[in-house]
C-alpha cells in the first residue's frame, strides 16, 4: 500500500489568479499535500507554476498554437481546456493525480470544470466559482465536483477571500487525508433504479428483497440522475438498470425542469444494457414556483409540491407521445426488455381520490405501448392491474430482476 502523500492540482490563470492560487498551494502543503500548481492563462505571458501555461498548451492535438495564436480570447480559453483535459487525462494514467482545487471567474470556471470531470467519481473536487451562486449544470455535469461562491470577485486577497479560499485548500486536504475506510471487495452485481419522490414505495420495497443480493444504486429522476444512469450504465457500471421512473422522457418532450435531455434509455436502446422497467412518475410534468409557470398552461391541472416545485398533470396527448419514444428506443435495445405497465396508477398523486388520477390519459399511454412495443421472446410487455407503488408490484418486478440475473450468470 502506497504512503505517500496525496497529490493535489491546483488549477488557475496565474497571471491573474496568482496571489489567490499561491496562497491555497501553501495551505495545502502545510496541510501535508502534495502540491503541482498548474496555469492555464490564455495571454502568454510567463507565471510561476509547477506546470507553466506553455506546457499545459502543447497538450492540445493541433499544438500550443491553438492556444497562442487563437483569433481571440473565447478561442483561447476552449483551446486551452481542451489542452488541460487532454494533460490531466495523460497524468491520470499514470497515478499523478489525487485530487483537484481550481479557481475562476466564468472563463476559469470553463477551463478548469471540464478537466476535473476527468477526474473518477470519488476522487476530491472543488471548485471556487464566480459563477457558483448560479446554474452550474453546464460546468459540473453529472460528476461529485463541489463548487464553493466566493461571494467577492477573485481579484486579490483580503480578509473576506483568505476565509473563503482557506475552506476550500483545507476542504480539499480533508478529503484527501480522510479516505473512506477500506471495506471488503463488493461482489454482488450492481442494478441501477431510479425513483422520484412518488415512486418512493415501489423502489424501497424493491431494495428491501434485492438489497441483500445486489448492489442496488438509486437515482433521482430529476434530469441529472437519469443522464447519471445512461452515462455510468453506458461504461459497463451495471448489470442491470431497473428503471422504474421513467418520467424524464416526457420531461424532455415538453422541456420541463427534469430534463435529463435525448440520451434517456440509451442504456438499453443503444448499448444493449438488460432493462426492467416502468412509467414511474410519467402523469406529471415539473415545474419551478407556481409564479414561474408559463402562459400556455393556464387552465392545465396543478399540485404545489413544495414551495420550489410545481406539478402539473400530462395530457393523453403528452403520454402518447412519450409512450411512442419509450417503446421505439426500447424496440432497438439488442438487449433483455422487460416493461412493467402498472394500470393502477403511475405515481403516489396518480390514485383514486388524489390530485391527478387520469384513468383515461393513462389508457392512451397504454394503448400507445401495447401498439408500438414490438413483443418478442427477449422483449416483453406485462400489464399489470396494481399500482406502481403496490407491494404486489414490486414484489413482479422483483421476481423478473432474480430471473434475468440469474439467467445473466448462466450465460
């Protein structure tokens, strides 16, 4: 077992950052760090670093040129993130990198972001950010990057920034010298579910009976969970994705606020992953604050689920058309299909005597499934009369995940 000390990037433009970026590679290294500084400034001009601008820059496929001679400034910054991915991917092989701390305004935010993606999952990330207090779905992805608001701009020290950037440097140094314990080898077959807040129930009993036989990992159907899902199911993460909540295709459709984008069910559809699922959660589409909601749904059928979350009830039209794209991407999984229609209601608001039991837009969701859906031996569609948070139903869907993965060991 290695001893030496955990090596951690810190990542700016020192030609500009460099006071602030010195100032956490000190903290860090008295914390007992290993420290590389590693500039990524765009104007040429010489700083001091462990890993100069010039050599970040001659990472990138067509050369520090690509940097240097950009025809301007966004040019240059692309240029130079492209160059930083590609060093820290070459220094990631070869086990030179622990953990990464990097500073910025939006344009060292969007160097800095994509390279500390590259980073595996667990290792520390965090991200000192102008732009934290805002959206930073595009910077940080689906990755466990921390972002930290330096509520002033980033442009020299003072009292306020030394209390700010001191977190971050010994934030990072606590994660690096405060490993998880080691544990035992896991050996069960990893399942990727995923759950919504109404499909709770079903996915609670589901770990109950699995729990102690496979790696069971939730994912919270709110976009980012699902892009989660496809991406590490699409790398070879599971065995099996047990998709109960399959609300994020319709959220994609009207571009509502759980988006996961197009890539939903990709696992099964384009990489063959064995898929047992449902359609969790599809009778609603999410919304920010009941103020935010748009014009054209004036009149549409609504639930305040908390004070930032705004239901609203699909339409047959709505669940047709996302019934449509579930059963064709589903059509083209080369792969084990199983997809579990429960006709007693799709979420916990989706029952008799609350807010959006629809019985008729549900029977135009199924009746688009049972037309579209291609059955065959490997791909088959099971109607159920329970509802999606029946213990009867996920006792069915737990019965069929035993059966597909003891019939995957077989193989």
């Amino acid at each position: 077992m290695s001893t030496r000390a955990p090596i951690a990037w810190v990542v700016g433009t020192f030609d500009t950052k460099g006071e602030e970026l010195n100032y956490l590679a000190a903290l860090l290294g008295r914390a007992g760090v290993q420290v590389v500084t590693v500039d990524v400034s765009t104007g040429g001009q010489p700083a001091q670093a462990d890993i100069g601008a010039r050599e970040v820059a001659a990472c990138h496929p067509n050369g520090a040129g690509a940097v240097f001679e950009a025809n301007d400034r966004g040019q240059a910054v692309i240029a130079m993130s492209e160059a930083l991915c590609a060093l820290a991917d070459e220094r990631l092989k070869r086990g030179e990198i622990d953990g990464m701390l990097g500073i910025g305004g939006s344009g060292g935010t969007s160097m800095v972001a994509p390279a500390m993606r590259r980073l595996p999952l667990g290792a520390p990330k965090i991200l000192v950010s102008t732009m934290a207090s805002g959206d930073m779905r595009p910077f940080v992805d689906v990755v466990d990057m921390t972002t930290m608001f330096p509520v002033t701009d980033i442009a020299g020290l003072n009292r306020l920034s030394r209390a700010i950037l001191a977190n971050a440097a010994h934030a990072l140094a606590g994660m690096l010298l405060h490993q998880p314990p080691p544990q035992a080898r896991d050996e069960r077959l990893a399942i990727g579910i995923t759950m919504f807040g109404v499909t709770t129930p079903c996915v609670q009993s589901l770990q109950r009976t699995l729990h102690g036989a496979f790696d069971t990992q939730v994912f919270h159907a709110n976009g980012a969970g699902g892009r989660a899902l496809e991406r590490m199911a699409a790398s070879g993460h599971f065995e099996l994705v047990v998709d109960i909540t399959t609300t994020e295709v319709g959220q994609h459709l009207a571009k509502a606020v759980c988006d996961a984008g197009p890539g939903r069910l990709e696992a099964a559809s384009v990489h063959g992953v064995p898929w047992i699922g449902s359609l969790g959660a599809l009778d609603m589409l999410n919304w920010g604050p009941m103020d935010t909601v748009t014009a054209q749904y004036r009149g549409r059928r609504f639930h305040v689920h908390n004070a930032n979350v705004t239901l609203m009830r699909t339409t047959a039209e709505e669940m047709v058309a996302a019934g449509r794209v579930i059963a064709e991407r589903l059509n083209a999984s080369r792969g084990p299909v199983w997809l579990y229609i429960p006709e007693g209601g799709l979420s916990a608001l989706d029952a008799p005597g609350q807010p959006f039991h629809d019985p008729a837009a549900n029977r135009a969701l199924f009746e688009t499934l049972a037309e579209v859906f291609r059955v065959t031996d490997a791909h088959q569609l099971v109607r159920t009369p329970y509802h999606i948070n029946d213990p009867a139903f996920a006792a069915l869907v737990a019965e069929q995940v035993w059966a597909m993965m003891e019939q995957g060991r077989a193989c």
